[in-house]
C-alpha cells in the first residue's frame, strides 16, 4: 500500500443464491482500482457470513463459532478509513444480513464516511440507500450526499463487467472522490483530536 493511500472496506450486502451483487461490486472495485489514493478490500458476507445471534449486551459472544466468524470481518472493518457499501433494494429497504453486518460493529463505523453503490429493478436502490443514511447516522458514520445506483441492474453490465451506461463511471468518480475528501479530513481530525462517541 502506498503512503497516505486510503483503506476502503466495501461491504457487498446481499447473500441471495443467483444474486447480482458481485457484479457490482467487482465494477466498483475496479473503479477503486483506477485510481491511485485508494486501496479496497472485499467484505463479502457470502465468504465472511457473521452469526446472526446477539450476546448479551455488553458482553462478546458467548461461542467460539461466533467470535472467528467475528475476527474474520470486524478488524478489517476498524483499519478502514472510510466503506462502500454495495446494496440492493429489498422491499423498498436494504438486506436484512446487512443490517445484522452493520449492527455487530460499532466504533468500527465511527468518524468515517460510508459512500453508496445501489441497484434493483426500478428504484435503483435509492429507498435502500436513504434508510441506511438513518441508521449510519446513529453510528456516527458520515454519508456522502452523492451515489451510484443501478435501475434493471440485470440489463447494466456487459460480458465483461463493465457498466454499459457511461454516466455510472462519471457518478462512481463523483461519490469516491467525495467519500477520499472525507476520508482524508477526518482520518486527519482524529489524529489531531481522538473522537469521542
Ligand atoms: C426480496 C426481494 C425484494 C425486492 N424488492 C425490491 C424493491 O422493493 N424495489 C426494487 O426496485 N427491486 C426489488 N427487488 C429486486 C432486486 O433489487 C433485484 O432483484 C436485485 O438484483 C437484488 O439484488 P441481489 O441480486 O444482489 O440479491 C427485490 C428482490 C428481492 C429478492
């Protein structure tokens, strides 16, 4: 990793047999891969599943199963400088497994910007990406306003990944420039000034 390159956790957020999930996220991936200030690392929760279980409050799980699933997502979660969350719209909401991933972590989310990458059929995901605004506001996560998001997501990828729509490149560069302003602003308040939840 290069100096001062930026570490993105890109959380892809749907489990489903047959989804399409991994095309968009390997197209975002990519995109990160373009540019230089940058550096991804894949939480897939198909490969990195996480229990979906609560201990009680205040206390780690209670099973070894739990905690190494745990250990396999969490610590890469708190070296990230800032996410990508890659969602898709289920019932005019986001996945249930990826609320379960956001609710196991807490200081891992905050002071760091979240940027999003959603699809579906004709919503684009958008509804998805407005709710999880809600909820990362209570983890002290920072939203970045501008997205990318994928209507008949099934129709936008070619044989070979790309996304057949050129405006999705041009909005990818918007949100991840945006997110690497973030990123760098309060990588740099945190050094100065630790954050207090
Ligand atoms: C349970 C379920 C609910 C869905 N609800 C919506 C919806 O509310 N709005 C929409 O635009 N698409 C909806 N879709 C379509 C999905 O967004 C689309 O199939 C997408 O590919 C699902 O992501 P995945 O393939 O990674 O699982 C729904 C799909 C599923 C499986």
């Amino acid at each position: 990793m290069k100096d001062n390159q930026l570490k993105i956790a890109v959380i892809l957020g749907s489990t489903r047999d047959g989804r399409f999930g991994p095309a968009v996220g390997t197209w975002i991936l990519d995109q990160v891969a373009q540019r230089g200030d940058m550096e991804a690392d894949l939480i897939d929760l198909v490969e990195t599943p996480l229990p979906t279980v609560f201990p009680v409050l205040g206390q780690p799980p209670a099973s070894h199963e739990a905690r190494d699933l745990l250990a396999a997502v969490s610590p890469r979660m708190a070296a990230a400088d800032a996410f990508v969350i890659v969602t898709p719209e289920y019932n005019h909401s986001f996945p249930a497994i990826l609320k379960n991933a956001i609710d196991w972590h807490t200081t891992e989310w905050h002071a760091k910007p979240v940027g999003f990458v959603s699809y579906g059929a004709f919503s684009a995901g958008l509804r998805a990406v407005e709710q999880l605004r809600l909820v990362l506001a209570e983890l002290h996560a920072v939203t970045i306003r501008d997205s990318v998001g994928f209507q008949r997501v099934w129709e936008q990828f070619d044989g070979h990944g790309k996304a057949v729509d050129p405006a999705a490149g041009a909005a990818a560069k918007v949100m991840l420039d945006r997110l690497a302003w973030w990123a760098h602003a309060l990588r740099d308040a945190k050094a100065l000034r630790p954050y207090a939840a």
